[in-house]
C-alpha cells in the first residue's frame, strides 16, 4: 500500500500484542489521539516519525525505572498515598492454610485475580475450593498454587512459565565474517533510535490487538514481563538448583548403569523431595499431587525391576512398587499385583508384612478369623525354615521374625476385643521361654513339647497370677500342684440412662474390662461365655517356642516385644527389630485414651508465662535413649514410662505387675530388675525401699539398680540416702567404668543441688581411685586436680573410641561435660553465681560428637545418650539464670538432626520458642526434618497435634491431626482416629465432622472394635437409630467380640424404662 508521499505505511503485524505503556502527552496530542480514535482511520506516516522517539525513549526510562525499583524496601507506599504493600504478607495464613473470610472484604476482582482499583501487585488466586490472598513485588511471579500442576510435575521444579514474546536482536545476529563464534548472544539492545521505524512498529500497538486499549494495570511486572532481559532469566532460573542438579546427577547415574538399584532408589526418594517442594509457605501437597508423583516414581520403580540382577534387589524394588502402586490402583487392580508379587517373592519378610497390612484394612474384604489364618501361616512357614537351618544360632534372624509376628498377632487379637486370648497366649510362651523345666530333651523340630499341654489343662496358677511356680516346678511336683480357689463375677454398674444404645455400650464396655485375663473353668460365670476360657486348643497354632540354646541371646528381645504389648516402653534390647516395631502403627498403643490436653484459659495471650512454664516432661508416646535419669522420675527431667495403673482395668495391670515381679525374683530375668523398680515407684508410690533391698539382694552388684534407688531417694528430698547409696556403690568390687559412672551420677546430683564445688570435687576423685574419698573432704579443688582429673577423662575417652568400646567411652565423655562446666571460664555465654561454663560444656561434647560422626557412629544409641546428657545440661542452665535462646535452640538443632525422632530434643526446642512469632522454628523444623521419610514416626505426629493444640487452635489442631492420618506411619492407627472423633465431637464448630471422621476411621482401622464403639459412646447422640444397628451388624459380621447382644439389650432395656415409668 502506498500513501501519497509515496512510502509504504507500516502493515499490522501481531507483534503488538506488547502493551505499550501511557505516557504523558502534551493536551495538543491527546485531542488528536481523541479525534484518531473517534474516525478510526489509520495516522499519517508524518505523525509516526515524530511520536515514536518521544514513546520509545519514554519506555527505556519506565524500565529503568522499574529494575531500580526492584530493590526497595518490603514496605512501599502508593504514589496517591492511599495503599500501602506489605510483601510479607499475612503469616496467619500459612499457619491455618485459608485467608480469614470474616476479616478480609469481598474483593471485585478483575481478570486473574486482579482486585478492581489496585495495582497488578495485589492477587487473589485459587487453589481448589480455597482462595489465596498474596502481594507480590516487582519482576515476581505469581503464586505457585496457581501453577500448571502438569508443567511443574514434568520440570520437576516449580516455576510458572511466563508469556514472553521472543524478538529477533538484529544488533546481536551474526553474519560469518565476524572472527570469532559467539557461545552465547548478549542480553544487550540496540537503542532503538528515531530512524528505527520498522522496529518501533512492533513498540505500539494495532488495531488487530486482541488486547485492545492498554490499561495501566496490564503495565505491572508482577504477572506478565515482557521483558527479554527477564525472560532469559526466566529461563535460566533453575540452572543452579540443587535440587535439579541432584536430579540430573541421578538421572544420568540410571542411564548409564541401569543395574544400579541403590541409584534406581534414590531417583525415586528425590521425587518425594520435589514433593515436599510443592508445599510451599506450609501447604500440604494434595491427593491429586500425591498420586502424580506415585504415578512418575511407579514407572521409575518398574524399570529398575526388570534390571535388577539379584533376588535381593528384586525384593526390595517389589516392596516399593506395591507402596507406590496402593496410591493410585484401585482396588481389583491391587489384589491381583499383591498375588503376582506374592508369587514370586513369597518368602520376603517385607513384602508379607505389606500384604498383611493391606488385608487387615480392607473393610469390605476384612474378616477375623482369615487375618488370624494369616499370621499363623506365617508362624509356621518361619517355625520350618528355622528347622531346616542346620544351626540354631544361624537362625537368629528368623526367630525375631517369629517374635515379631507373634507380637503382632497377639496385638490384633486384642485389638478385636479377643483381650483374654491375647493373655493367654503371652502367658504360655512366656513359660515356654522362661520356665521351661531344665529336664526338656531338645528336640530338631522347633515344636512345642507335648507335656506343656497337661500344665496348661491343668489350671493352675500361671505367670501372672498370684502363687504361680511356673512349669518347671508343675513338672518335678509330678503334677500335683492345685488351681485356685473359683473367681465370683464382678458386680456390673446399671447405667444412669433412658437411652438403650448408650446402656449397652455401658455394660459392654464394663464386660470387656472385666474379660482381659482368662477364666478357669470353676469360675462364676465362665458357662455363659465361651471365650472366657482358654483351653490349650486355642492358643496352640499361635504358640512360640524358641530352641534353648538361643533363649540367652534372644531373652531380651522378647522381653521388649512383651513390654510393647503391655503399652509399656521397650528397655533391653536395641536391634533394629525393636525399631521396626516402635515405627508399626499397628502395635505401638498407649494406655492414655486421648492425647489432647486442654490448654488453660489465656494460655496464648501471656507469651512471658509460655516462657516460664516448664516443658511437658512425660509423653503418652515418647522415643528416647532409655537411661537411668529417664527410666527413674527425677523431678526435673524426663521419663520415658508413665503410669498406667488408672488407664486400665485393674485385672490387667495387676497381670502385668506380677508378671514383671515373677519375671524377676522367680524366672531369673535380672536385666529386668532395674525396669520393675522404676514400674513400681511409678505406679505403686511409697515401696521402692521395700522393693529395692529385695532387688539388691537377689544382685548385690547391679550398678543400675543403686543409681536408680538414689534418684528415687533424691527426687523426695531425702538427699543424704542418695548420696550414701552412690557411696556404698563405689565400696563394691565392681569395673573402673562402673565407678566413673556412679561418681558421674554423684556429680549430677551436687550441680542439681547448686553445688558447683562440691560437683567438682566427686569429679576430680575419680582421678585418685585408691585414696578418692580423701579429696571430698576437701573445701575446693586445686588446679592441679582438676588438671589431673581432665586429662584422666579425656584419655580414657579417646582410648576407648579408639578400641571400638563407644559405650564406655561416652560415660568419660558425660564426666568431662560436667568437669568443663564446673570449672571452666571461657565467659562467652552469660551466666550467674548458680551456673558454670556452658560453652566450654558444649564445646567438649561437639568434639565427641564429631569424632564419633567421622567413625560412622553418628546414629548409634550411645551418641543420642551422649547428647540427652548435654540436653539436661542445657535445660539445667537455662532453669538457673541468664541464658541466650539461640545458643540453646542453635545446639537442640544440631541433636535434633541426629536424632529426629528423639522426644527430648524436640520438646526443648518448642519449649523457649516464641508462640506467636511469624517465623515458627518448630513448624518448620516438623515440615522440614521431623515428618518425613525415614525420620516420621507415631511419636513425631502425636507431638505436633499436642503442639498445635497447645499454640495454636482448633482448626489448626484438626491440620494436625489430618495430616498425622494421612501419613503413611499413621493411617491405621486406632488410638489416633479415637482422639480425633472425641476431639472433633468436643468441639462445637467441627461437631457436624465428627460423624464422617467415626466412617473414615473404620474404613482405616476395621479391627478395631474400640473404634467401632465410639459410634455409642461419643456419637449415640449423633447417629439414629438405624446408624446405630448398621455399626453393631458389621461388627457381628466382621467376627470382633461382643459380650453383649445389643438388640435383645435394647429392647429389654426399653421395656424395663417404660415399667418404671408406669410405676411412677
């Protein structure tokens, strides 16, 4: 087309799809611009030459202007002073994942939650049903929430693309003369001049823009750069990622060596830290996220199976597979994968557990005698294999196995309501184990011996019942031992209620209580319940009986497995195993119902009052390194046993009572002397003299036994026996090692008195073996016997990690701690007359600590009982005087990422931590370290619900709790889904969920029955008539016990309240 000046005008082309910003024109401009957009006809060449530089120019300068701006501070105002950007942004939000709908006004927004009369800064973004509320500054872009899910799955690393028109630099295009070549073209423009006319076309805009007239508000940076510089660096933007350089480093490991299982794995491990990456500002990765990312790592697993190379790694791989591919198979899918795995790796110990598990919450296909069929299928394909190994103590691996099932069988027995068969069957294979008639030829078979029948039958009295001599003493009395004297029936309470389902559930529960050990065949009452008598019959498929030669070596693991069944924490053994069972949520239970404490009123306004408050000391589920000062309640340290006796039926602790006694003092379990002692003062107040001379007795030379009799002694003020106990101790004949640590012991006590003088004399006698009682008659000690007794410490410390004897070595290394802290002058942490040298204290420790990282002993127990030492140092100094918090939160950090799970380390931390800061430390560090693989655990998840119900409310208590049940360590647990549905129902603004709450726990959890009968004893009110009979017929059907039939109850019930009522 040509003009009448003859130059062809500029044809449209859709490069103008860039706005062009306003700039300000002179009156005479704008009236022509009016009157151009009034005809609509196209403006003159002439009129173009002389406006383009004057828009051009004016652009370079606006962005200027905006890269400057980039820089300023978080807090602007707007140039017409009426808004003001705050880009931090509400913290409230991330605690409680949704905007306030009361506080924040119902927005007009305007085109991707744009706010109608603010800048583009301001954004309102979905999330699903949720609405995010965020400000965002310059050259950012916008809310990850709003992010194609698909592009940020397959980048790996979350980063929202941005619309960026891409031009050709010709100032930077290379012809082929030049005499070099470019690797990378330069970011820099040709200023655009005056003379640039077909490039200052693409600068404004056409008539065929589908954007139209420019706004001011498309103009902001803060959704849309169109700027090439900024795009470039869009583009750049994760090049330096550790995340995507890991990724990539793996990726090219599994392409190269595609046999590589351990690389095969940890390509799949890093897709759940791109996960976690998906939580941003404390968001949950969703249902939707979960399942793309078990989709990604199913089909990474599935290749690496068909390149293993050993049976092993096949194992292993098949174990992920049937994880990932739970998350997004359905259920018909499942099953048949769950038979071609079981086919082919049948005997893998992992993958049956899996399988198992996966049966047992099944609700629809779930039923209690196949699940039990389970587990004793499994019992006796073990008892085979340990029979076929030619040497017992090669088969150690598979009796803890065997223990393990039998722990878990007992627990789901239980947990079905079967409580007096659960007993019965620990009752046997405790005497199979432990009163086994020294006479007992051994046989090839691992089976249990035929006369162990005729005790059973016998009735007498058993481990755990009052006069039991057990089986070896039924067996040389030639059977004449007498059963006891018949049991009455213990008289019911008649509930105070009009309501049939709520009586039922009175005298059921009542019923239960009263069936936890098993009855005789002359009790009262044993003709109208079968199940309350155990014969022989019953219990021998899932008996236990271990060969006698591997009883010494395995003795101590059973014992633990027995504890844990007791609800009671674990205290001799610490194999992997024992682990393993402290991680299943099917067996780790306490004997606290509810795990939610009620707050006092205005516990969250009074931050001072936070501050002073002590620590919770005592957790219904803890995890810690059980030594002497938590195993014994000091008053001012943690315990890792609570009492029991009011938490359940009194039949059932006084089963478990007697038995840890007998175990004792009648069937030579003395590794558990020092437990019962603990157990008793605990739960039994006021006979630890009368129970310890009786211990100490039966082992005069049992250290533990006078360390724990001193702290019981210390912690009722009766000071001087404690510190005579630690003296008679130290006169036995008893190893170098011993004495140090009863002098350590000795030590503590004088620092929790305020003796720092006295602490330091028991310190430096250890140094002086033969005359050491001399130097405490002393007023102080000199420099050189502090000298002396430092070197002797640090020495024996260094000499014995270099033999290997880590557990000697620490006990030198908690005696140089404190030596350190008594007598050292570093001044460089405040202190006051109570307190020593806590820098030099910690500086001792992080040396050990160190070394023993550089062994490759970081994650052995004595390092967590090393640390747990300096954590009750540093608890004691910040209880005394002055101290700074960040060195404190700064070394509980460096505990806490050895030992993530430790239920000390964690509770120190949280305890001196601002409540209502925006910045919450513990939060971040449960997110971040705590509540993830391999690290999560029950006892984590129950100490963020407790944290949040302690510092934050309801609603983020509830978070809590969802994301604990969502959890792969605690979807199934039954005490959990409990305390959810009670807390729920508690709570007036999320009663209406407490109902869907009680279905989603029985989908999670079908054999349990407690579970089931919180549908009538929390929701009677809330469930008709209907609901009610539908929860108790799947019960029936399901197989759980009920000792009440609840229809014929009812309706008897009903009729006897409306008799009353005509009597009235």
């Amino acid at each position: 087309m040509s003009s009448k000046h003859g130059k062809s005008s500029a044809v449209p082309k859709f490069s103008s799809f860039k706005p062009r910003l306003e700039t300000a024109q002179p009156e005479k401009e704008n009236k022509a611009g009016v009157s151009k957009q009034h005809d609509k006809h196209p403006a003159s060449p002439r009129r173009d030459r002389h406006d383009r530089p004057t828009d051009v120019s004016h652009l370079n300068d606006k962005t200027r202007h905006l890269k400057v701006s980039h820089r300023s501070s978080p807090l602007e105002h707007d140039k017409d002073a009426s808004f003001v950007y705050d880009r931090r942004g509400d913290p409230l939000i991330r605690r409680y994942g949704d905007i306030n709908r009361r506080d924040i006004p119902k927005y007009r927004r305007l085109g991707s939650g744009r706010v109608l009369g603010l800048d583009g800064y301001v954004r309102i973004e979905h999330s699903g049903s949720r609405e995010e509320f965020s400000v965002l500054g310059y050259h950012e872009s916008r809310s990850l929430l709003s992010s194609d899910k698909k592009a940020l799955l397959a980048k790996g690393v979350y980063y929202k693309s941005r619309p960026v028109r891409v031009r050709r630099e010709q100032s930077q295009a290379v012809t082929g003369s030049e005499d070099f070549l470019p690797l990378k073209s330069s970011r820099k423009r040709k200023r655009i001049g005056p003379e640039s006319g077909g490039s200052s076309g693409e600068e404004g805009q056409s008539y065929r823009s589908i954007h139209g007239k420019s706004k001011n508000h498309e103009h902001s940076e803060s959704d849309v750069d169109y700027d090439s510089d900024a795009s470039a660096d869009a583009r750049d933007l994760g090049v330096d990622d550790p995340m995507n350089i890991r990724g990539i480093e793996l990726s090219r490991r599994v392409r190269d060596h595609p046999e590589d299982t351990d690389a095969w794995l940890e390509l799949v491990n890093h897709q759940d830290a791109l996960l976690r990456i998906s939580g941003q500002d404390g968001r949950q990765p969703t249902a939707a996220e979960i399942k793309s990312f078990a989709d990604i790592k199913l089909s990474m697993l599935e290749k690496a199976y068909v390149h293993a190379t050993t049976d092993s790694q096949r194992k292993k791989l098949q174990l992920r597979i049937m994880r990932e591919g739970s998350k997004i198979w359905d259920a018909k899918t499942l099953s048949k994968r769950w038979d071609e795995a079981l086919e082919n790796h049948g005997t893998s110990f992992e993958l049956w557990r899996e399988y198992t598990n996966f049966q047992q919450t099944r609700l629809s296909t779930f039923q209690y005698e196949k699940i039990k069929r389970l587990y004793i299928e499994r019992l006796r394909l073990l008892e085979s294999e340990a029979s076929a190994k030619g040497s017992h103590q090669d088969s150690l691996e598979i009796y803890e196995q065997m223990i393990y099932v039998f722990l878990r069988v007992t627990r789901f027995i239980a947990d079905s309501g079967y409580r007096e068969l659960a007993t019965a069957a620990w009752q046997a294979t405790l005497e199979l184990t432990f009163a086994r008639p020294p006479t007992l030829t051994e046989q090839s078979e691992v089976k249990v011996p035929s006369n162990f029948q005729d005790f059973w039958e016998s009735e007498v009295p058993r481990l755990g019942e009052e006069s039991a001599q057990g089986w070896a003493a039924f067996e040389q009395s030639g059977g004449t031992l007498e059963p006891p004297d018949p049991k009455g029936t213990d008289k019911l309470i008649s509930p105070n209620t009009r309501d049939g389902y709520k009586a039922w559930s009175v005298i059921e529960h009542q019923r239960a209580r009263a069936a936890t050990n098993p009855a005789r065949t002359m009790d009262d009452g044993a003709e109208d319940d079968p199940f309350r008598v155990i014969m022989f019959a019953d219990i021998q498929d899932i008996l236990l009986y271990l060969p006698g030669e591997v009883i010494p070596t395995i003795q101590n693991l059973l014992l633990d497995a027995f504890l844990i069944f007791c609800q009671l924490p674990p205290a001799l053994c610490s194999r992997d195993i024992i682990q393993d069972m402290l991680q299943d949520d099917f067996l780790v239970r306490s004997s606290a119902k509810s795990i939610i404490a009620e707050a006092p009123p205005g516990s969250l306004a009074d931050l001072g009052e936070q501050n002073i408050r002590p620590p919770e000391l005592s957790h219904d589920y803890s995890r810690m390194n059980v030594t002497p000062e938590v195993l014994f309640p000091l008053p001012n340290w943690f315990k890792s046993m609570k009492k029991i006796r009011d938490d359940m039926s009194a039949d059932q602790y006084q089963w478990i009572s007697t038995t840890l006694k007998q175990l004792v003092r009648t069937f030579g379990a003395r590794g558990l002397a020092p437990y019962y002692l603990a157990f008793e003062s605990i739960n039994e107040p006021g006979n630890e003299k009368k129970t310890a001379k009786a211990l100490l007795k039966q082992d005069p030379t049992n250290i533990i036994l006078y360390r724990g009799y001193s702290i019981l002694e210390w912690g009722k003020g009766n000071k001087e026996i404690a510190r005579n106990t630690i003296a008679a101790a130290m006169s036995l004949t008893i190893s170098i090692h011993d004495k140090v640590s009863l002098g350590i012991a000795a030590a503590w006590m004088e620092i929790e008195d305020c003796n720092l003088t006295k602490a330091t004399l028991q310190l430096c006698a250890l140094s002086d073996a033969p005359s050491s009682t001399s130097i405490l008659q002393d007023p102080s000690a000199s420099p050189a016997q502090m000298l002396k007794a430092r070197q002797f410490l640090s020495s024996n410390r260094d000499y014995l990690l270099s033999s290997g004897d880590v557990r000697n070595a620490v006990i030198y290394a908690e005696g140089l701690l404190l030596l350190e802290y008594s007598t050292g002058q570093s001044n460089k942490e405040p202190s006051s007359g109570n307190q020593g040298d806590i820098w030099s204290a910690i500086a001792s420790i992080s040396a050990c600590s160190d070394d023993l990282v550089s062994r490759g002993l970081g994650n052995i127990p004595a390092h967590e009982q090393l640390l747990q030492s300096a954590a009750r140092l540093l608890y004691y100094h910040a209880r005394q005087g002055p101290f700074r918090a960040s060195f404190l939160r700064e070394q509980l950090t460096k505990y806490i990422n050895f030992f993530p799970q430790n239920t000390i380390f964690l509770t120190l931390f949280a305890w001196r931590e601002a409540r209502l800061s925006i910045d919450d430390k513990v939060r971040s560090l449960l997110d971040e370290v705590i509540l993830v693989e391999p690290h999560d655990c029950v006892s984590s998840r129950v100490f963020a619900i407790q944290y949040e119900s302690r510092t934050g409310n309801i609603h983020s208590t509830r978070a809590a709790f969802e994301h604990a049940l969502e959890s792969g360590v605690c979807k199934n647990h039954p005490d959990l889904w409990i305390s959810y549905i009670r807390f729920c129902h508690d709570k007036k603004e999320l009663r209406p969920k407490a109902k869907s709450v009680f279905y989603r726990a029985i989908q999670r959890c079908p054999w349990s029955k407690e579970v089931f009968m919180e549908a009538f004893v929390t929701l009677v009110r809330d469930m008709d008539s209907s609901e009610l009979k539908s929860v108790y017929n799947t019960i029936c059907e399901k197989g759980l016990r009920v000792h009440v039939e609840m229809e014929e109850f009812v309706e008897k019930w009903r009729r006897e309240q409306k008799e009353r009522d005509r009597a009235r």
